[in-house]
C-alpha cells in the first residue's frame, strides 16, 4: 500500500511538472536563449541524416490542419471500363493491366510522379547521384532545385563529397531507358549571375538531350513550408567565403564568432507582367527547352495560375505548406501558406475546367499510391516527392529509391483498378468522397455522410 | 550518341580546321574585299551625318544579356570575373550621354547553342556596326539603318563588279524607305501562310527566311511584345506590352540585317524589366548607378557586318564571309 502512495505521489508531482512544461513553450524559449538564431532552423548541418528527419517536426500537430486523408477513394459495383478492358484484353482485368504512362510538363512518363527538386543543402545534394540513378531507371522526371551550380560548382565539385551540378544532370539522364523521363533545372537570381540557363543551354554535352525534349528550365515563384521566402542554407565559414560575392549571409564569414552562417537566397520579385515576360524570354531564348513553374501555397493562386495557363507553360507545380521543409525556419513552417488540401480548394474552379496544355503538379506531404490516386481524381496530373525519395536514398541508394517508387505504383495500381479504371485520364471527382462538408463543397466531390 | 546533327557538325568541323588556307582562295578574296568596301561605305556615311567612330570596349564587369539563350563568355579578372562583350549596348549608353551620335565596329563574342552552328547565320565571333542616337525616336534609328544599307549595296555593286562576277551574284537595287510590318501583322501573314509560329517570341530563324524570301525586298519588323527582347527595349507608353523596337530583315532569304530599339534609360523601368529576365541586379551595379544619375533618351541599332557581307555577296552560309570563323562547339583556328 505503502509504495503505491509513494508511486502515486512521484506521478502526481511529474504530472503538474509535465502540465506546466507543456502549457508553454518552454523547451522552445531556452533553446532561442542558449542558442540565438542557430535555434531558428530545424536544420542542424553537422548531422545530415538526422535534419532530414528534423524538418517532420511540423507534422507534430497532425490535427491542425485537414489533410488529403480527408479523401477517400470510392469505388462503384458497377464498372463498365472494367468490361471495356476485359473486352481489350479478352480475359477479367487484374490490377497490374492498369496502365500509368502519361504526360507530364511535355515529358513522357512512367507514372505521373517526379521527384521534386531538391537543392543544395547538404543533406540532399549528398545523396542526389542516387536519386539521379533511381529516379532515371524508374522514367519519372526528377528537379534539380536552386543554387547547386553556384554552390558545388557547375561541372567540378568544389567539395569531393559533395556532387557538382552536371553529375546530378548526367548521372540523371545517361541512366534514362528510352526518351521517357526529362529533367529541370531551376535558376535562382544567384544562379543567374553565372547564366546557368545559358550554359546549359550551350552544352555540348547536354545538348543531345535537349534535342530529345528531355530539359526543362523551371522558374520557382515561391516554395510550400516558406512561400514568400528563398532559399536557406546554413554554411561553414569558408564556404561561406567562397560565396561572399554572391550571397547575401546573415553576417559575415571573416568575423563570424559562430561555425556556421546562414545563406539568404532572394525570393525573387513577381508581378503578372513581369511572369509572363519572364515565360515569354524563356521560350525566346530556349525554345527547345519545356517551361515549368513552381509555386508556394500562395493566397492569390487562382490569379498566378491564369497567368501561366494563358502564357501556355508546359506543367504549374504548387506545394503546399507542407511541402519542401528541408531547410525552413520554424516560424515559416508554424505560420505560412495554405495547407496542400485547402491550396487544391482555391484553384478547384482551374482544376473543374482545364483548357490549354499545361500539367498540374502538386506536392506537399504526399508518399504513397493513394496520395497520388486521389491528387490525379481531383484532376491534377501528377505529384512530386521530396522527402520520401531522400530518405529511401539514404536509407538503401538508388536501389531504396526504386524500391520506394515501385511500391508508390503498385498501389496506385491496385487503387485505380479497385475503382474499376485502367488509364489515368479516366479517373475524375467522381471516384472521390470527402469526410468534410465543407472541403467536400470546395472541392465538388461527395460528402461521404450525405 | 551519333545523330544526323553530330554528323553534319563533324564534317563541318573537318572544314574549319584548315580555314587558314581559304584566304588563299580566289573567292575568299573577293569576299573579304567586298567587305572592306562595305565596311568603308558605312563609316564614311556616317561620318558624314556627324557620328563619331569609338574604339569598342572587349571586356567588362557585365554585358548585353539579351542573346536569346547563348552564353557569354566570362574571363578571370584578376580573380574576379569579367564578361567579353556580347554587344556593347550597355556602353553605347554610356557614350550617347556625352557624344550624341556614335558607333563601333564592336566585335562580339556569344557562346551560342549547339544547334545554332548548322544554321549558316550564327557565329560566336562576330562584328557588329553598333550605333546609337542620343534624343531619337525609333523611327530616327530606322531611316539611319534602310539608309546605310543601300550605302552599302551601292558602293559594292559600283566598286566591285570584279568581285560579284566571281561570286556569281547580281546585286538587287534596293530605294529606302522600307516596308514596315508590326509585329503582329507578321505573325498574321505568316499564319495565313500556313507557317505555326507561337506570339510573343520572336520569330523562329526557318520563319524570318521564310519572310524574307516571300517579301521580295528590305523590310523593318516593329513593335515587338515585350518578353521578346532585352530589358533595354523601350516599353512604348500608350501601348503597354509593345516596345518600340525593329529588325530589319533581308530579302532572298538572307534572314536578320540588324536589330534595334528605343532604349529604356529610366532607373525604375529598368529594375522592372531586368526581372523579367532573371536578371541579379546586384550584376550591373555600375549601369543601374548610371540610370539612376540620368541619361538622355536614345535609339539605335546594329549590323552584323559578316550578316551583311553574306547577303551582298549571296553566300549560303555567314561562316564563308569571316577570316577563321568560330562555330558553336567546334574548336578551330
């Protein structure tokens, strides 16, 4: 009896101490206290494997805002495309007859998936050559994000263990099985300075590629976890040295009394004249090049996307919020940008009638068949995966990244003939119901509990 | 990866490797002399309106990056980088504001695209006349342009009769002014022609030869969509997304004579436009300072000068009409 008192006065007094730790963000106010502006970032770049996983830590609160799992997919008794197939095929159709070839942003693809593009914080651009390998053997398209040309060189690696830009192009392309794939290159105003585009534009080297349609120039407006914000790299001081003429760095490196600094990249300045100039120079000077535009869960999405569909840019990528967190400052994860579902929500009016050619892409959160499934039944084209494709990369190299993508497309497989279709562009709204009213309304499927 | 390109882009490159020895050749000659009369035509025109011949600068912090997807070329600097010029646009501002009229005979350096080398119109050295107008209109720039071309035309045919009978070309009369087409009109007649072409770019290289071939003589393209062009083209006012800018195309094929525009010289204009190209304006701290200290306004213009020398001498590529010629991608003398 004794030692259950004794038991349950130790539990009572850490029940009040937890009570009192969890009512207020402690923990949080110390470690700004001890640490300053090193305590912003989620990112910890000594220890690359664990800020791959640090950057999850926004799905601490899942409940906060809904997700896709508010979808759920509905399959019917009835499937007259399964009879069509059958009719094609003259046996019952299974689910490996689903077909996922498509189109996506002017490239031919395996499956409406892409590996979004990564960047050049370390942690990623030390595992791009593996990705660039699984993605290419996989024929989905894959992204090369910002800053990777300026900040590990453009065809030397200014780091041996760290790719250089055109191993991560190559390394993509000569593992393509036929003309399926494509690959795109993003362009910071840093990168600019160096003409990046130009330059691959005039290599001899990537220029068979480009003759095969398979580069992409992608212009990035914004980012899911920090729309309105640019790039974020946290550096040593001599790299950061390195890139004192073309950065703006959060102090500077010769003085630092930290290890590290952080590196701005800028957000880039966009009004509805100056995007569609900016499509317009692109397909001037690159023509044989697709155009791709990225964009952050932004309030004036359904204004930006008229723009881009009406200049006729080959695919619009939206992230969400929370999309591409891999180096975000807590305070842009906690508060900025709309939720992948509710971004879907503002731009449903686009999504209901598509005109003209250009691809819809999302990501933000998305790993699995039934994330893909639903996103192409709401009538986008494809999504893209960030974190699950790095993981699986560092988790087992190239092969993890198929492995993981093979996974992605059986279930998608399993998924799209359980509603009794076979094709990709047979899949629409109405194979989609929705646990919220209101989303449900927004997004013109069913309320599940109608 | 042997494709048709990389084996037309071998061959061509098994040409170039000796072009040392064409200048022997009775046609190299004559072409190269057709140029120098040319060349002298021009300048003495000019002169003769008042411009003042500058030395062309060959290096600088930043260059023209209106070049339609080539690179430029970068060298190091003293440890730090500094662009060869792809035009001297950026300076000929500089020049106007304390001479008026001018022009170079500015050579260009443009690392161009792979494909661009089997076109037979792209070098990646190359001069250009590049002249430019304080306080003039486009319009100014353009009576400037039709004007020295049949200058040109008119001094080869008087002088060169030799060199033309040997080249087997007969040199059409050409009477300034010039048709004017906008922009919009041409891409409407060239789709009444059947010929796809998208708006707001500018016009592909098979569909200006194809202008050029059906048009019959010297014709001005004006008025551009903004997007189609440098951030130096000057945005016309009253007509928000058209600048006020032209080519001037050959005739019988021979494609682009020159290019030019209005110059936009207001500081914020500027900003805007460069980020239309993705421009750092970190980059052209020296210009924008420039811009914003205030310039007059100006139009110009440039003439590829081995352009011109192909089409007086009717040659089927531009690579013919140069002492060793520099293609894309093909290392050579």
């Amino acid at each position: 009896m004794k030692i259950f008192l004794t038991l349950h006065r130790f539990y009572s007094l850490f029940s009040d101490l937890a009570e009192i730790w969890g009512s207020y963000p402690f923990r949080e106010i110390i470690e700004r206290a001890r640490k300053g502006v090193d305590a912003m970032y989620p990112a910890d770049a000594l220890k690359p494997s664990i800020m791959l996983l640090k950057g999850a830590n926004i799905y601490k609160h899942p409940t906060r805002y809904a997700t896709l799992d508010e979808l759920l997919l509905l399959p019917p008794a009835f499937t007259p495309l399964r009879l069509k197939k059958m009719s094609e095929l003259l046996r019952e159709p299974v689910f490996t007859d689903v077909d996922l070839r498509h189109s996506l942003g002017g490239f031919n693809v395996m499956m409406p998936v892409m590996v979004a593009s990564m960047g050049s914080v370390h942690v990623a651009n030390k595992i791009s050559l593996e990705i660039a390998r699984g993605a290419a053997r996989m024929g989905i398209p894959m992204g090369i994000g910002e800053n990777v040309a300026t900040m590990w060189g453009y065809s030397k690696r200014v780091k041996s263990g760290q790719p250089c830009f055109k191993e991560r192009v190559m390394t993509y392309l000569e593992n393509l099985d036929g003309d399926v794939g494509g690959v795109t290159i993003q362009q910071s105003v840093e990168d600019a300075y160096n003409e990046l585009w130009n330059r691959v534009y005039s290599d001899p080297d990537i220029e068979p590629f480009i003759q095969k349609g398979l580069i992409g120039f992608e212009i990035k407006v914004g980012q899911g976890s920090k729309p309105g914000l640019g790039g974020e790299v946290r550096l040593s001081r001599e790299e950061a040295e390195r890139l004192m003429d073309k950065y703006h760095l959060s102090e500077d490196p010769r003085s630092a009394v930290r290890d590290r600094v952080e590196r701005h990249s800028a957000p880039g300045t966009f009004l509805p004249e100056i995007l569609r100039g900016m499509i317009r120079m692109m397909r001037n000077n690159y023509p044989r090049c697709r155009i791709w535009v990225k964009l952050g869960p932004f309030r004036d999405l359904p204004e930006v996307l008229d723009v881009l569909t009406s200049e006729g840019v080959d695919a619009v990528w939206i992230d969400g919020r929370e999309g591409g967190t891999g180096m975000s400052p807590y305070a842009s994860m906690r508060h900025l940008g709309l939720p992948l579902i509710a971004a879907l929500c503002s731009i449903s009016r686009q999504l209901e009638s598509r005109v003209g050619s250009t691809s819809f892409i999302v990501s933000g959160r998305l790993y699995d068949g039934g994330h893909l499934v639903k996103c192409l039944c709401l009538g986008l084209d494809g999504v893209a995966f960030g974190r699950p494709v790095a993981v699986s990369a560092w988790i087992a190299g190239s092969r993890g990244v198929e492995n993981y993508l093979k996974t992605v497309e059986l279930e998608a497989k399993m998924l799209i003939s359980a509603l009794g279709k076979y094709r990709v562009r047979d899949l629409s709204r109405e194979d989609l119901g929705c646990l919220d009213r209101d989303i449900a309304e927004s997004l013109g499927v069913r309320y599940v509990y109608s | 990866m042997e494709t048709e390109v990389s084996v037309e882009l071998q061959r061509l490159a098994e040409v170039l490797r000796q072009s040392w020895k064409q200048v022997r050749t009775p046609k190299m000659k004559a072409i190269l002399k057709v140029q120098d009369v040319a060349c002298d035509a021009m300048r003495r025109y000019l002169k003769s309106k008042g411009f003042i011949e500058l030395l062309p600068p060959i290096i600088g912090p930043v260059t023209d990056p209106g070049i339609r997807g080539a690179k430029q070329a970068t060298i190091d600097y003293y440890g730090r980088e500094y662009k060869v010029m792809s035009s001297a646009i950026l300076y000929k501002q500089v020049a106007v504001s304390g001479l008026g009229k001018i022009f170079f005979m500015s050579p260009n350096v443009r690392l161009e695209p792979i494909d661009s080398a089997l076109t037979g119109r792209h070098l990646v050295e190359f001069v250009q006349l590049d002249l430019e107008i304080a306080e003039a209109s486009y319009f100014d720039a353009m009576a400037v342009a039709e004007q020295l071309l049949s200058e040109a035309v008119n001094a080869v045919r008087d002088t060169c009769q030799k060199e033309l009978e040997l080249l087997g070309r007969q040199l059409p009369t050409i009477k300034p002014p010039f048709k004017k087409l906008t922009y919009d009109e041409t891409i409407e007649y060239l789709r009444m022609r059947g010929v796809k072409v998208r708006y707001g770019v500018e016009i592909p290289w098979d569909a200006e030869q194809l202008l050029s071939k059906l048009i019959g003589e010297p014709f001005f393209v004006i008025d551009y969509p903004r997007g189609a062009r440098g951030f130096y083209d000057r945005e016309d006012e009253r007509r928000p997304g058209i600048l006020r800018d032209f080519d001037l195309i050959y005739p019988e094929g021979y494609g682009e004579c020159a290019s030019g525009a209005e110059r936009e010289y207001r500081y914020e204009k500027v900003l805007e436009r460069m980020k239309e190209t993705g421009e750092d304006p970190r980059k052209y701290g020296w210009y924008l300072e420039m811009l914003r200290e205030g310039i007059p306004p100006s139009a110009g213009f440039g003439i590829g000068v081995e352009r011109l020398t192909r089409y007086l001498c009717g040659l089927d590529f531009v690579w013919e009409a140069r002492l060793c010629p520099k293609l894309a991608g093909i290392y050579s003398p």
